[in-house]
C-alpha cells in the first residue's frame, strides 16, 4: 500500500494503539493535521495551550500507564510544550511527542517559526529523533513508543519537517513487528545472587521500613508490594509520587515520608536498620541532608535505572532490573522461608511506631470540629472530599499546599489514582491533568484539587473541557496567596511576603468558570463546607468549580528543618520543633 508521509504517520499511530492525540496545530504540522482529518480511529483533542496538551497526554498515561501522545507545531508551539515535556521526564512518564518542524531546506535559516527542538529538549527526553524521510517514520514511531515504554519510562520527541509529511508523494507503508535498538536495552531480570543478599538482609532486620516509590507504580508492581508484606508485615512509607501503591488503609501504611511527611514515616525511616527501597529515589525532599539521612540503616535498593542507585545515598545490595520482576522473584524466595521469618522479632519495633504515630500523627478527624467562629481549614476541605468520593476517586493537583494537604489527607489504596507533578513541581498541571484523565475513565470521579495560583496557570483548559464534555470537579483550595511560598516567608523570612499574596486582584472564579458553560459554587463558612461539596459531587453531567475560602494563615505541618537538618528534625506547628 501506498500512503503519503502524513498518512503514514498517523496510520503508525493506529498500529501503537494510540487513542488520544493531544494537541494544537500550526503551519508546520497542518500536513499531519489533514491526515488527522481523514481518519476516525484516533480522536484529537485541541487544547488551548501546548502546555495544557503535555499535561493532559501525561495525566492520561500516569492513570492508564500507556504512553500519552502530544502533537505540536514549530517554533512557539514545540516550546509551550518544554515544561510539560520536563514535568514526564522527571517523573519517568512515557510520552511521545510529535514537534513540527519546518522543511528540511530551510532548517538552519532562521525561517519563519524555526527553533532547534532537538537541541532545546535534548536534557529532558530520553531520546529525539529528527525525520529525514517519510519511508522512516514507521520505524522511528516503533522505537519512540519502545524507548519511552521500557526501562526508566520517559518522554522521547520526534521532529518532524514539513515536508517528509507532504501529501504529493507516496511511500510503501510498512509497519514493523518490533524495535531493534542495539545500543539501548534496559535491564529486565534481577541477578539471582542480589536477590538472595537482599532476602537475608531482610530476615535479619529487626527496625525494617519498606519505602516505595513512583517506580514501583511503573512497573505495575503494587500486588507483588501487597503480598511481600503479607508475609513480612514490614512498616510500609510512600514517596509522594508512591502513594498509592500500598493501601492507605493497610495498617502498616505509616503515610508519606519526606519534607511535609508524617512524623511517624520520617522517624521510622531515621531509626530503621534496613531500608528496603523499591523503585525510589533518594532526592532531597526525601532525605534532607543526606550525611544526616538513616545513620544505621543498610540500603537494599531495587531500581531498573542503574544511575539512580547509589547517586545519592550509597546502597549496601542493589538489585537491577524491572522492578515487577525483581519483587516476583523476592516474593518466591520469601514463600521456600517462611519457616525462617521470626515474627516477635519486630514486636519492639511495631511498638515504637505505633507510639510515634500516636505521640504526633495526622488528626484525620478535622472535619468533625467544624465552626463558624473559625476560617475553614484546608486539612478539613481535603477530608470531606475523601469521604465523599468514598476514596475512590482520581485526584490531580498542582504543587505547593495543597497539593500537600491532599497527599496528607486523602488515602489512596490503588496505585494510579493520585496524578500529580512530583519532581518538576509545576504548577497548572492539575486542570489539563484532570481532562487526560477524564477520557481515559469518563465513568470514574476525577477530581483537581488545586490552589487559586495553580488554577490560573493552564486556566483556558476550562474551555477545552467544554468542548469534549468532560465533567471533572475542581476544588480550589483558596488562600488568596501562593501559600507555599508564604509559609516559607514565615517561617525563614520573618513573615516578609515578597510578592506572594495578590492583593485584591484575583478573579471571580464563580462568574469565570460560568461563563464556559460550567458551575461554580463558592464556599466561605464551614457551615457551607460540607453540604456545598455534596452539591457539587451531585453534578454529573457538568464540570462544577468549587471556590473554597480557607484559612490564610495555615502552614503544612509536619515540615523537615532544613537545611541541616535530618529526617528526625521536623516542625510540628508554627511553634513547635522536634
């Protein structure tokens, strides 16, 4: 058969099994545009921004765990697209994304719309590649989605000139069975001798913490996780990009660890004896100042990405491979010891913890000691929404605090349900997130929960939820500042708020979310919390914007003293130091 570039490129898309292309079209790319037009197996999604585009391919491939695929043209539209491009690569997302470029002949001429996105995105991508004829599309489309897909999944960028996708000229299309790449193959099964040093250390620890990571959600491994722990009944920590992948609910679950983690995970990961690290990267809003981070502890590290074990914190037993494989192999090793696992060996240690999480955990029960007399509290917001959603919900957010509040406070006991920007900390996430989500599940609750800062970043893809109908509820979370930046300012400026409050200038959310066609409820009293937010999660058939007033003056607690300090040194409240 013979196709056009054009047509050869989005027929190579149908045989990935794309679903969704998000984007925005151009000059450079209308040649792929026209082939979009001509075909009715993959849906395009336009939104307003090219920023809005990447975020939502990514939070529908952080929710489905396929790849999310962004198409943009050159020039201004393949650099809207670099922040969302470095919010994947960070947190090891598969994307594809297709860049428009203009013609091969006017490449290096300074031409209408032209910018190097090879050169610009090279530090963010796994992998570019740059079309030079159409009869190579279809294995350069083969190997993008096999290199974002595998290993350390990431973004990876396909320029495309103009004119490889020309109509005029017609190619064989031949689609390939499989990629070879013979400089790039990522470690799948585990070295058996790593594995047996990884199970002895585990049957003599004695103060063990199993800490997961975002790459353990890629890997699909949060069964395996579940049922190693139903033989160990090890305490278990998530990083924030983690959570999820061990029941929230389970009993072992200490909550999430790091600079705003709860008291009971961080001192339990300062104390503990063995780290199981699974998936996890030791960055610095895990353990603070590194010197300081889990004196005693040995490190067993599973991880599928070579570089990022022993590059921060060295690990005593690194186990290389999927990290799904990795878990099946210690899960069958476990089961042939059961008879050498010594039960009462952690008594002292269950014990300890348990004082801890008594002594300064998380008062899950705010929302119960509602009153007027008080502003409402963020912590309580996040609570009712739980409950509402009866924790089945998928929540996106934003960066900053409340990002932090509903990773605190809403328990996810499913992996892939908390959709956020975790490495990057990019701010506008939330709302497009939220959509990529959506048309991945439209039967399921998705819900932005997010800041008036945040919200105004990507706020246009409010119109892009009108267009393809997709009721998503977003909880605005509303301090009237940039409330991470403020508490900051508090507390290692002196309260001196340079340019983080708005002074009288924020819009009215109600009236700007009504006039895309959708709902808008505004919450000031806690008399109104509740029965406000049951209104809107009634709504089925509309995107209902929930404007909620909280307490300007709040801080995220608990919060890591840093610099300097170690996992063990936290602020509890504004006035308390631990």
């Amino acid at each position: 058969m013979k196709i056009a570039g054009n047509d050869i490129l989005i027929q190579s898309l149908i045989k990935e099994e794309v679903e969704y292309i998000f984007g925005y079209p151009g000059g450079a790319a209308l040649h792929i545009y026209d082939a979009i037009f001509n075909q009715n197996q993959i849906q395009h999604i336009l939104v307003r921004h090219e920023q809005g585009a990447t975020h939502a391919a990514d939070g529908y491939a952080r929710a489905t765990g396929k790849p999310g695929v962004v198409l943009v043209t050159s020039g201004p539209g393949a650099t809207n697209a670099i922040t969302g491009i470095a919010t994947a690569f960070m947190d090891s997302i598969p994307m594809v994304v297709i860049s428009g470029q203009v013609a091969k002949h006017l490449i290096g001429t300074d031409a209408f719309q032209e910018t190097d996105m090879i050169g610009i995105s090279r530090p963010i991508v796994k992998h570019s590649f740059s079309v030079e004829s159409a009869e190579d599309i279809p294995e350069i489309v083969k190997q993008a989605f096999y290199i974002a897909t595998s290993g350390r999944p990431g973004p990876v960028v396909i320029d495309v000139p103009k004119d490889t996708t020309s109509p005029d000229e017609l190619f064989d299309f031949v689609y390939p069975d499989s990629a070879h790449i013979r400089s790039y193959n990522p470690p799948v099964s585990p070295e058996k001798k790593q594995i047996e040093r990884a199970v002895e250390a585990i049957l003599q620890a004695k103060q063990p913490v199993i800490y997961a990571g975002g790459g353990a959600i890629n890997s699909n491994a949060s069964s395996e996780l579940i049922k190693i722990n139903d033989i160990l009944d090890f305490p278990v920590t998530n990083t924030l990009m983690g959570l999820g992948v061990y029941p929230a609910t389970h009993k072992r679950f200490l909550g999430m660890l790091g600079m705003h983690g709860t008291y009971q995970a961080n001192m339990a990961m300062h104390n503990a004896d063995l780290i199981i690290a699974i998936g996890a990267r030791f960055d610095d809003r895990i353990t603070n100042t590194p010197k300081l981070f889990a004196p005693n502890a040995k490190i067993i590290h599973f991880d599928v990405d070579q570089s990022s074990v022993s590059k921060i914190i060295e690990a005593n037993i690194a186990v290389f491979g999927q990290v799904k494989d990795s878990l099946q192999e210690i899960l069958s090793e476990l089961e042939s010891r059961r008879n050498e696992i010594d039960e009462k060996k952690l008594d002292d240690w269950k014990q300890q913890i348990k004082f801890w999480k008594e002594k300064h955990g998380l008062d899950h029960k705010m929302h119960l000691s509602e009153s007027n007399e008080h502003p409402i509290m963020p912590q309580s917001v996040v609570q009712h929404v739980y409950n509402i959603t009866n924790g089945d919900a998928f929540i996106t957010s934003d960066v900053g605090q409340h990002q932090m509040f509903a990773a605190q406070y809403y328990h996810f006991d499913e992996p892939r349900k908390w959709i956020n920007s975790g490495g990057l900390g990019t701010m506008g996430f939330g709302l497009p997130a939220a959509l990529g989500v959506k048309l991945a599940f439209r039967d399921s609750e998705v819900v932005c929960i997010t800041g008036e800062g945040s919200i105004q970043m990507c706020i246009q893809e409010l119109s892009t939820c009108t267009q393809y109908n997709l009721p998503i509820k977003i909880i605005n979370i509303n301090n009237e500042a940039l409330g991470m930046v403020k508490q900051w300012q508090d507390m290692n400026y002196s309260g001196r708020h340079s340019e983080s409050t708005y002074q009288s200038s924020l819009p009215n959310f109600v009236e700007l979310v009504e006039s895309y066609g959708h709902v808008g409820i505004k919450i000031e009293k806690n008399s109104d919390l509740k029965k406000g937010l049951e209104k809107a999660f009634a709504i089925k058939d509309k995107l209902v914007f929930v404007d909620v007033y909280v307490d300007p003056d709040e801080h995220v607690y608990p919060m890591l003293v840093a610099p300097n300090g170690s996992l063990k040194d936290m602020w509890l409240d504004k006035d308390n130091k631990v």
